[in-house]
C-alpha cells in the first residue's frame, strides 16, 4: 500500500479549530482488500477486525513559484518498501519527466518549472512501486491528481480599450449610457482574486458607475450639447473586491452627446442692408441671410419667407437646403425711378420640431431685409410693345401714316431721336422723323404686290460724349385694298360651237376673279359690249355668266370663228370694268354634241401649242432616233464574222489554244504555205478569239510578192504591226523570224518553196537520225517524184 506524506496537512490543520478531529483516508486505487482479522472475546463471541485503508487523491501546488531549487510536492511510499534499497518508484502521466520529478529511491516529488495556473490548472499523474531485482511491480499503479493552488497574478482587463457611447443631451439623471466589462484569469472559485469593483477615475460629476456591473449613467442634469459635445470617461476595474493590494485595469469610454432640438433659429441681426442694379433680371440672386441654430442635421434645417414689406411683389426669398441660407433674389425687375429702397420683413422658422422641447421657444424669429435699388443707364422705352398701321394702296407717298413714342426712362430724361433698321425696308418705301417720330410713305404702296410690311423703328438717346443706348420695335404697316383694278376671265376658254347646234343652247360658262379684296365680297356683272346677232350672255348672279347661241345653222366654212367682247364689272367704288375677247370655233360635232374636227386655222388662233409641248415632241422625236441607231448598230455587230474565216487563214497571228499537237503525223494542224497569200485575207474579217472593238479601221497589209525576200516580208510586217493601232491584243502572238545566210541549217522557211523546190537536197535528212525519218521519207519521196516528172 502507497503511502504519502503531505508537506501541506500541517498548515491545514493549523487553520482547524481547537479541538477538532481530523481523520486521512488514503485508499490505493486497484489494491486488494486484506481478509480482517479475527478476534475471541471472552463471552465467546468472535469479533471482525477490518484493517484502515487511506484514500489520498489530490496533492496543491502553488502557481508561479519563485524559489531557486525545485519545487517539493510530497512523498510517495509503498507499504511494500522494506528499505533495504530494493525498491523503485516510477512515475507517469502528465508532464511527467518534465514538469514533475520523482526520486527512484526515496519517492520524493517534485515540480521542475514555474506552473501558470492559467494555463494549466491540473495535471493526473499515476505513480507505482517496482522491484529492482525483478523488475515486478510490488502493486498496482496508483493514480493522484496535482491542481494548483492560484494566487492573484493577473490584473482585469477589459474587453475593449475603448469604448464609444452616445447619449441624447438634456438626458435625466441616471439616463443608461453604456456597460462595460471586465474580466479576470484568476481562479473565481477560490478567495477574491477574480472578485471586480468599477470605479471612474475620470470622468465625474457628469457620469457614475455601478460597482458590481459596470453600467455608465448621466450624473448630471442638463447637459448641453451646444456647450459640450464629448466627454472622455475613465473607468477602473479592481480585482480583491477592490481592496487594498488588489490588481486593476482602465478603459476609456468617448461619449457624444446627441443633438435635439432645444435651440430655436437666431438672426444675429434684426436688420439687414443689401443693394443691386435696377437692370438685375428676374431671378438674380441680391445677397444671402443665415439665422443661427446651435443644432445640427434635421434639427438645425430652416425655412425662410416674406411675410410682409413694400417690397414683396419685387422680391422673394429662396431657402439654401444645402448651406441653410436665405437667398434674396428679383422676382420683378426694379425700378430706381419710382422706388430707391424695397423693404421686406423675413421670417425664418425651424422644419422639424421636439415637443419635449417647445418650452425652450419660440422656434422662429424674424428680421427685416433692405434692397436698395441703384441707377442704371437704360435705353428708350417705347409706349408700345409693336405699332399697327393701317394705310390705303392709293396713299399718295409723302403721306404722314403713322407714329411712334419713346421716351428716356432716366432721371436725366435725355431727348429720343428716330431711326429706320435699313435692313428692315431693303425698297426704301417710309421714312420716320427722327424727333418725333412720325412715319411717311416714300413710294406708293400696292397692296397687291404686298399687303403688309413690316419694320423696325429704333430709338437712342441724344448724349453728348456720352454712348447711347439703342432700342428696337416693331412696326406692322398694313395696307388697305383700293378698288384699283378691274375683274377679268378666271381662265383661258377653249369655246366651240356646233355646226347643227341650236338657237338658245348653252356654249360655255365663264367666272372671272379680281385681285382686289373688298369688304362685303366680290360681285361681278357680266354683259356684251354690243349687241350680237350670234350669240347672248346670261349673267347667273353668282359670278358667272352663260353664253348661249341665238341661232342654228353655223357653218365652218363660212365662218371658222367668232369673237365676241364680254364686258366685267365689280361693285364696289370706284367701279372697275374691263372687256375680255372670248373666241368661239365652229367645229363638226355629232349628234351627241360632242366634236369631231374643227378648222385648222381656228384651232391654231384659239388655242396653240405652247413651247412646252412642242419641246416634249421633239424630245420624243430626237429618243425614238437614237432606238433606231441603237439597233441598227446592234444588228450590225451580230452579223460581224470572226478574224480567221477557216483554218488556213492564219497568216501572221498565231493562236494558241494550249492543246497538245498529234506528233509528227499531224500534218493539218497548220498550212504554212498561206502566208505566201496575204491577200485571202478580208478586209471586214475579225479576230475570233477575243470580242472586236472596231475602235480603228481596219487596215489592210499591202499585198507582198511571193517571191520577195523573207527580210524584207518580215520587216514589212513588222513595220506594219508598229504603226497600225488595230494591232493584236497582248493575248496574241505575232512571231517574224529571219536566220540569214550564215546558219548552218540554213533557211527552213518555205515561203519560196513554190520556186525553189526543185534546188534542195533531202539526202541530208536521212542522216539526222530516227526522230526525222518520217520528214526523210516524205522529203526524199517527194524530191524523187519530182525528178521523175521533170525528166
């Protein structure tokens, strides 16, 4: 059975009362029960001795140790050590080896380094006894736990450095700011060093704290804002429950007071003086007014207006939400003439309210504003905004028609002169008088031509060394129709007139027009200027008039036309009238009425063809020649034949098809012997190889002696090529060769073979090996026929 001495029971024990009884069990754990022991007594009776086991479980260190040797943590002894040195003691578990030590021999423990019960506030080791000759061990292992006893070694802290709290100003007393806590890594289960106290170190009399929690409350009524915005509070914590000795730690708390409405909108001035030109425009800003409030964001917006002053029609005030500025600007242009100074009374009130807060009021107050209006140089005003004129056609010109008014604004009320924008009246048709403005006409006017014109007058100011200013308006001259001319045919009338037509038939209908306007309407009268054996008018009353025929029986013959005065009159005064010609054809009709034909020579008097139409069939005319030519030369060209007429026109263009030729077999592939003909060739025959341009004409290669030298056949031809623009295309070959007499093979060319055969040899041939024996065989036969036939 282990046994421990424990260095720490007598300090316990000293702690005891006087008299008390204390009693160590120390059990081993796995141990095994002992049988008890018997005892006889003397009645008889056999009595059961249980022998003490001791339960021991825990051993107490203390934290953070400070001593140079090592720390002592008890002693461990086996029931089974005799102490003859046969024993040894081995311990495991945590930190065993490391943290904890034991003696093999005696069993003593202990701690190697400095403990934090912080970090670690037990450790479960098991210690067991071994015999050192066997290596058995003399019991099972035993199982204890080390917990170390704390002191106080770390102070509270808080769980921020710092805080940040806001509270409404004008808050009651103990209004709740903020808590703040603490914590302490001190063991809160044993004694009070994890036991906090709050205090303020700073931070009084406007705040306090509760000891044990850690709430922050106002202090102190009233508070303003306005005076006093943040307020920086210390806090302490103190372990110990605050006692002398006791660890502690701070914290800052940054408390803001928050703004309410308790502070109504000031001017710092009951009056104000501002100025501007009388020329400002409407809209222009005078100047800016701010009334101050001691708040801030919603409760700090204001609202300005006019509620009175001889200047409230002219002025008007526009609240700055941004800047919370009362802006003054024109709302009706001024006038230094007939007023020097406006006046208006502003009145700025708050937009947001507190009812909490209405006894601190009034919420508004009031200033008075003066805009003294200062003098400008301004131009002429006229009386009117535009002149109207009305004058009759038939005014003579030099006649007065009309006049305008300016006058100087000013106080120096300078005299106004007159003037014509020139650009205005390009005919120089009125002329104004530059003093007093009247308007004369300088032609006549024609209210036909036109009937209103329009100018512009400008007025100035008549300064010495002084500039003037200029003003425009216009002036609308309208003029008045006078009966001035005469009514006449609304067109021109294309009339005929039946031969078999009857007396009392209606020919024709005539209106008219006049390019006067009067008042009540046109109204014309129509009649004939004598009378007409032939025909009458019928006037209808409604601005027409009927011709009718007085009698039957009219003959082209005799009489191919008739021309017969109408006389038109208007009503209104003076009366105009004027005497139109209508001309009637007589025509062949049928029996529907309709005409047939009618004299040539009436047809050309009445009516004509105009230049337009005569232009339109020649225009015709001129198409349908070029249609002709067109296909003329169409049909031409698909009638052209081709250059080469057959085969064996050839002559000196070469073609090439890129075909492969039949070998020395093919003998019709091409006749040489056509270049001694040159004159096969037609004039009118193309190429067949590319489509004929007939840019040029064609010119015809002057015809060569067959018996002329190849020199001279190949330069005439190539003289011919350079100078004829109808030469072949880039496409086509034309090849002249001349070898001379040097060449040893001499001429192969058989342009003058028809001459000459009979002087060549072919024998040669045979030698030139199996690629010429075809040409030796034909050549030598050939030679050989011919001699025959000669001799």
């Amino acid at each position: 059975m282990m046994m421990i001495h424990f260095p720490w029971l007598f300090p316990l024990l000293c702690l005891l009362p006087l008299g008390s009884t204390v009693m160590l069990v120390v059990r081993s754990r796995g141990s095994v029960p002992r049988p008890p022991s018997q005892t006889l007594q003397p009645e008889g009776r056999v009595l059961h001795r249980s022998k003490r086991d001791w339960m021991w479980r825990q051993f107490f260190l203390s934290e953070e140790y400070m001593g140079n040797n090592y720390q002592y943590v008890g002693k461990l002894r086996s029931d089974k050590d005799r102490g003859d040195g046969t024993t040894r003691y081995v311990l495991s578990g945590e930190g065993a080896g490391t943290i904890f030590r034991i003696d093999e021999k005696s069993g003593d423990l202990h701690a190697t380094q400095r403990l934090d019960r912080e970090e670690k506030a037990s450790y479960t080791l098991q210690a067991q006894a071994f015999n050192k000759n066997t290596g058995l061990p003399l019991e099972p292992a035993t199982e204890f736990i080390v917990k170390i006893h704390d002191i106080n070694d770390n102070e509270p802290k808080f769980t921020k450095d710092v805080y940040t709290a806001s509270v409404p100003e004008m808050s009651d007393v103990g209004t709740f700011v903020i808590e703040v806590n603490a914590t302490d890594a001190d063991d809160a289960s044993y004694g009070n060093s994890a036991r906090l106290v709050y205090s303020i170190l700073q931070g009084q009399p406007y705040f306090s704290v509760e000891p044990e929690t850690g709430i922050v409350r106002i202090a102190l009524s009233n508070m303003d804002r306005e005076v006093r915005k943040d307020y920086q509070v210390v806090i302490q914590a103190k372990d110990m429950a605050g006692q002398m000795g006791g660890l502690s730690g701070t914290t800052m708390v940054n408390v803001t007071l928050t703004d309410v409405n308790d502070s109504p909108p000031r001017f710092a001035y009951s009056s104000y003086h501002l100025s501007t030109y009388e020329s400002a425009e409407i809209g222009f800003t005078v100047g800016r007014i701010k009334a101050n409030d001691g708040d801030e964001g919603q409760n700090a917006e204001m609202k300005y207006r006019i509620v009175e002053g001889d200047g409230k029609d002219s002025l008007d005030i526009i609240t700055d939400e941004v800047t919370q500025e009362g802006i003054i600007v024109v709302r009706k242009q001024l006038d230094y003439e007939s007023r020097r100074v406006y006046t208006i009374k502003v009145e700025v009130t708050n937009t947001h309210t507190d009812p909490n807060f209405l006894h601190l009021g009034p919420f508004s107050d009031t200033a008075t504003v003066k805009v003294t209006a200062k003098d400008v140089d301004e131009p002429p005003v006229f009386s009117r905004p535009q002149f109207v004129i009305e004058v009759n056609e038939d005014t003579p010109k030099g006649s007065i028609i009309g006049t305008v008014t300016a006058w100087d604004p000013d106080a120096m009320d300078y005299p106004v002169q007159f003037a014509i924008d020139q650009h205005t009246d390009p005919e120089r048709l009125f002329h104004i008088d530059s003093k007093n403005g009247s308007i004369t006409t300088l032609k006549s006017l024609d209210r036909e031509v036109s009937k209103w014109h329009n100018i512009s007058v400008l007025a100035s100011e008549i300064k010495y060394h002084f500039q003037s200013l200029t003003i425009r308006v216009p002036v609308l001259i309208k003029v008045l129709d006078v009966n001035d001319n005469a009514p006449e045919f609304a067109m021109s009338y294309d009339t005929f007139v039946c031969e078999n037509v009857k007396a009392g038939q209606i020919i024709q209908t005539i209106s008219a027009i006049d390019t006067d306007e009067p008042l009540i309407g046109h109204k014309f009268v129509f009649s004939l200027s004598t009378s007409n054996p032939n025909f009458t008018i019928f006037d209808n009353e409604d601005n027409t008039a009927k011709i009718l025929t007085r009698r039957s029986g009219f003959n082209r013959q005799e009489v191919s036309a008739y021309y017969l005065p109408v006389v038109i009159s208007d009503n209104d005064y003076p009366i105009q009238s004027s005497t139109s010609t209508l001309t009637i054809r007589v025509c062949s009709c049928d029996s529907t009425g309709s005409m047939r034909s009618c004299s040539v020579d009436a047809l050309l008097l009445s009516a004509g063809l105009s230049t337009g139409a005569l232009v339109a069939i020649l225009l015709c005319i001129v198409i349908l020649l070029m249609i002709v030519v067109l296909f003329s030369a169409l049909r031409r060209q698909r009638r052209k034949e081709p250059l080469i007429i057959s085969k064996e026109d050839v002559r000196d263009n070469v073609v090439s098809y890129n075909d492969e030729g039949g070998g020395e077999e093919d003998t019709q592939a091409f006749d040489i012997g056509t270049l001694r003909h040159p004159e096969v060739m037609d004039s009118n025959k193309l190429r067949r190889d590319i489509i004929p341009e007939m840019l040029f004409p064609y010119h015809r290669p002057s015809p060569m002696n067959e018996c002329s030298d190849v020199r001279d056949f190949i330069s005439s031809r190539l003289q011919e090529n350079d100078t004829d623009p109808s030469a072949p295309p880039y496409d086509s070959l034309a090849t002249y060769a001349y070898e001379g007499n040097g060449s040893v093979a001499e001429s192969l060319s058989s342009l003058e073979s028809s001459v000459m055969e009979g002087d060549h040899e072919y024998d040669y041939l045979s030698t030139w090996g199996p690629q010429f024996k075809k040409l030796a065989d034909m050549y030598i036969g050939k030679d050989t026929c011919t001699s025959g036939l000669t001799n």
